[in-house]
C-alpha cells in the first residue's frame, strides 16, 4: 500500500498555474478599473452564511444546489451560492453606516453543487457590481453602461447585452390568466436556449394548453428591432394596464439613455429573458458573445427591489449584474482572443558566483526601483539550466554577471531570443535599454510589461 495520498481535486474544482492565474488577475484589473470609473466601490462578505440567510429567497433550484451542512457549533450553515443574497444581509445590516445610493463592487469566489459543463464549475468566481438605494431608471441604465464599458475594456470582440421587463412578461401572463403560473412559466422560458423551442412548447402545455403556449413563444419572439419588439409586447398586455405602462416606460427609457450615449448597438430587447432567480421584480439582462453564443451568459442580472426585504423593513431598491468570469475565461481560451501573457519578471539575474549574491540582490532592487519587474536565481547552477528556467518562464533577458565583469563596471545582458550578450557600462545604461525594449514590447501587443 503507498505511503503518499493521491493529489486530487473533486469534481467541479480547480487548480490555476501561473499563466491562467495570472490571465484571471488582469482581467478582474480590468474590471476593478471600469467599476470605479463609475463610482462603485469594493467590499467583501463571509463564504459561510447562516443557512436561513441564504435560502430565504434563492428558489427552488438554487436551493438544491447550495453547500449546506452543520459546522462545530451546530449552527446550520451554507455556502453562498452567489455575491447578491450576501449582499442583501450587507446592506440590511450596515445600512446606516453607509450612504445611498450606494454602489459596491464584490469580486470573489462562490459555490454550487451543480453539474459541471465547458465554463460551468461547482467552484467559481463572480463579479458582481451594484446600485441600491434607488429604483430608478437611470440606474438601470448605469448597469447596462456598466456591462458594456467593462466588456469592451477586456477586448472580447462583439457581444450582445440583451435586456428584458419582468414586468411586462408578469403582465402578460396576469392577462392571460396566468399570473398564478407565473413563476413556473418564467422558468421554463428561462431554459429555451438550452432545450429549444419545441421542448419549451411542451413544458408550456403542461402548465396550461397548446394556444396558451403559442401565445408565450410570440410574445417572447424578439422582433427586428427593438422599438418593434417593445410594442408588441406592451400591446399583448391589457389596454388599461398601469404597472404594464410602468415597465414599458422604463425599458424604453433605458433605451433611450444607452441610444443617446451612442452605445444603443450593444443592447437587444429580448422578451424571453426572464433570469431564473425569483428575486428580480423589473429589468433583467444577460450578455452573449458574438463568436460564441453557445456559451450562454457571460454576464448577467437584474432589478430586485424585495430582496432585502427578507432582513429588513427599511426598503432598498437595487440593480445589479455579474460578470462569469470563469466562462468568459474558457470562451476566451476557445477563441484564442487573449494570447498567453508574459507571467514572469523581465529579468532574470543570473547566479554565477556564491560570493556575488548579495550584487545579485543590490542590483535587482535599483532596477525594480525604476519600474522593472526582476528575478534573482537562487543558487549557483549551470548556466544551461539557469537559460531552461529563464525559458519557460518566458523571461526575455538574463543579466550574467562574474567577478570579472563586476570589476570591469559591465553588466552583460543576455537576449535569450537570439543568444546575443550586449555589455552595458551602468545601471543607466542598462535601464535605457531595457525601457526601449518592453515600451516596443508594449507597443507591439497592446499591452503593457515589465
């Protein structure tokens, strides 16, 4: 029997090495920067949550997903499942230490025992950014302002924010006589990507009759434009419907704030979005990839105005959206639209004499005091493995110096590319050189190094 227990992770989870690690962090710099562009702010909230706290409102297929069990004090204890329910008991418990509106920012990990599928893990992470305070219409535009300038910030290529009215589809179904199916009818609706649309029609029919199911599948039919697609659905709801007026004149007004920032080309209006969690009450959205529409939603949400209502009598309208950064993650491996980036120093320093390591050392923090990331090899080793280490770490230059160059005032740079050793007469010299090249590196892939 071997002594050793086997490495292995469950099903669901996932180790990151460096190079996927390191692409997940600058996608969530990107993020953080286009949040705070807009005001939002970051916070943080425990992994584990009393149970009652998270399943008060999550549904019932939420709810058979969430990891639950007793911890050593007997409390019963879950999981979150999402950043957004956490975020109601946040607010319902520190709402008058903040102000309102108020918009956070939450970017963290969060758990579901769900079956695993290409972009889809039991472990994952969201970026969840939010307006509470108001129910208003110009922070539900800001939401959708948010997703686009965020997604174009990462360089992702064409997508699609396609937004809905819950409202407008409650009124709908209210006036069909179906109001009291509406959840269940929402959620069917929800799965029309997944199953198609005869199977959707069948789970309909169960739920009322064969005409009733074909008026659902027009309603939610998107028209040409959105305009078009906007009356038809205002004109199934009934004539003298306030709430539907309501929903109509926010949806359009959203609209209207998006066309008039020039971003109206982003946005669809897609009567079958409806977001299958039972909290949201107004606008919902979801975000497909141009190239890859298959992956489902790269980033979605919603109004909830009632959600904290489960922790507080205080009302605390909000709006919000997450970004699924693990399947925009996996989208983007398939697309091959983010090249694997530098995950490594600039410089290597290499390690050619015992006696000259404390150099090594001196020599790489002038040069990390100007701006350039470095590396000092740890021990004397020969120098083919020192330039095999270098290699796959992508680092492009080694800087080799020996008691005989230390005492000649040279700092001789290797280029690994080409084999070539250029000797520089100062530190000065050297970090001229070394600017030049990672300001041509910047230039040439867009980014910036070092």
């Amino acid at each position: 029997m071997s002594a050793y227990i086997e490495p292995r992770v469950l099903k669901g989870f996932r180790d990151y090495l460096p190079a996927a690690e390191i692409q997940r962090k600058k996608l969530i710099q990107k993020l953080e920067t286009a949040f705070s562009q807009f005001g939002f702010v970051p916070i943080d909230t425990p992994v584990l949550e009393y149970a009652e706290i998270l399943l008060g409102k999550g549904g019932g297929e939420t709810d058979k997903q969430v990891y639950r069990f007793k911890d050593h004090g007997d409390r019963d204890v879950a999981m979150r499942f999402d950043l957004t329910v956490p975020f109601a008991r946040f607010m319902a418990q520190h709402v008058e230490e903040l102000y309102l509106p108020f918009r956070r920012y939450h970017i963290a990990k969060v758990w579901r025992g769900e079956n695993t599928q290409r972009g889809r893990y039991r472990e994952f992470m969201q970026c969840d950014f939010d307006i509470v305070g108001t129910d208003s219409a110009s922070a539900d535009a800001d939401i959708v302002l948010t997703i686009i300038t965020a997604l174009k910030s990462l360089d992702i290529g064409g997508f699609t924010v396609r937004v809905n009215h819950r409202g407008l589809f409650n009124r709908f179904l209210e006036h069909k006589g179906l109001f009291e199916k509406s959840t269940a009818i929402l959620r069917i609706v929800d799965k029309l990507e997944k199953i198609g649309v005869q199977a959707t029609k069948d789970l309909l029919i169960a739920e009322s009759d064969e005409k009733t199911a074909d008026d659902i599948l027009y309603f939610i039919h998107p028209e040409a434009g959105f305009t078009e697609t906007l009356h038809k659905m205002r004109a199934l709801c009934a004539a003298e419907d306030s709430r539907a007026d309501e929903a109509y004149q926010r949806i359009n007004t959203v609209y209207a704030i998006t066309r008039k920032a020039g971003l109206a080309d982003y946005i669809q209006l897609d009567p079958s979005i409806t977001r299958g969690l039972d909290y949201y009450t107004g606008i919902v959205f979801e975000t497909s990839l141009s190239r890859m529409p298959e992956i489902g939603s790269v980033c979605s949400g919603g109004r909830y105005n009632e959600l904290a209502n489960l922790y507080t009598d205080r009302k605390l309208p909000g709006v919000g959206a997450s970004v699924g950064l693990d399947r925009l993650i996996a989208a983007l491996d398939t697309l091959d639209a983010q090249k694997s980036q530098q995950p490594c120093p600039a410089v290597l320093i290499g390690a050619l004499d015992e006696q000259l390591i404390a150099d090594y050392h001196a020599l790489a923090v002038e040069l990390r005091s100007h701006g350039i990331s470095v590396e000092v090899y740890p021990e004397v080793r020969k120098l083919p493995v020192q330039f095999s280490f270098a290699e796959k770490k992508q680092i492009p230059w080694m800087i080799l110096l020996d008691a005989k160059a230390l005492s000649a005032n040279e700092l001789p740079l290797k280029i690994l590319e080409t084999r070539e050793t250029r000797n520089f007469k100062s530190s000065e010299e050297l970090l001229i050189f070394l600017n030049e090249q990672l300001a041509s590196l910047s230039k040439a892939s867009g980014r910036d190094n070092g």
